[in-house]
C-alpha cells in the first residue's frame, strides 16, 4: 500500500533525479549537487558507489554503464545498485527530514 508519505518521498527522489540530469547544464543544480557530494563524500570518503555515482553522473565522459562495470571490476547491474544507493543517500543530504522515508 503507496502512503502519502511514500508518494511524496518518491516525488522528492524523482526531483533529485531531475537535478542530476540538469547538473552540466544548470548551474544551480549543479551547486546543490556538489555540495551534496562534498557532504556525502566525508561520510563515505572515496567508496565504490561514491566513484561510481560520480564516473556515471559527473564525470560522463561518454561511458556507458559496460565500461564503467568493467572499469571497477564490478556487474553492470551492479553499477546501477551503486548509483540508485548513492542517490537514496543523497536524499536526507539534499532535503533534510524530508527525504528520509518512514515506512
């Protein structure tokens, strides 16, 4: 059963999402996105998803998710687990209380 409060923390996480797709071309984006990952980073300092995130996201200098696998020794489904981690972490980061969901 979808809550209120599900639907609304999956309207926030599609809207994080969103502001990954306007980081290279969205200059505020791009600043919440920064300093979300400079936060993010000090807990996690330089893990896997973290370099994963920033290799698909970030950096995107035209890798695919293959290379990207094949890079870090890891499944590319794997890549895709690392990517959706980082951006269900990066939730509370970017929206405070809010973007924790409370099941």
């Amino acid at each position: 059963m979808t809550t209120n409060l599900t639907k609304a923390y999956e309207m926030r996480f599609q809207s994080l999402k969103k502001l990954m797709a306007d980081y290279h071309t969205n200059e505020q984006a791009k600043r919440i996105i920064d300093q979300a990952l400079k936060i993010y980073n000090s807990f996690y300092p330089d893990s896997v998803p973290y370099n994963t995130f920033r290799k698909f996201y970030i950096e995107r200098s035209g890798v695919s998710v293959r290379q990207i696998s094949e890079e870090c020794n890891i499944n590319p489904r794997t890549v895709y687990k690392h990517i959706d981690k980082v951006l269900h972490d990066l939730m509370p980061i970017v929206y405070g209380v809010d973007g924790i969901l409370f099941e």
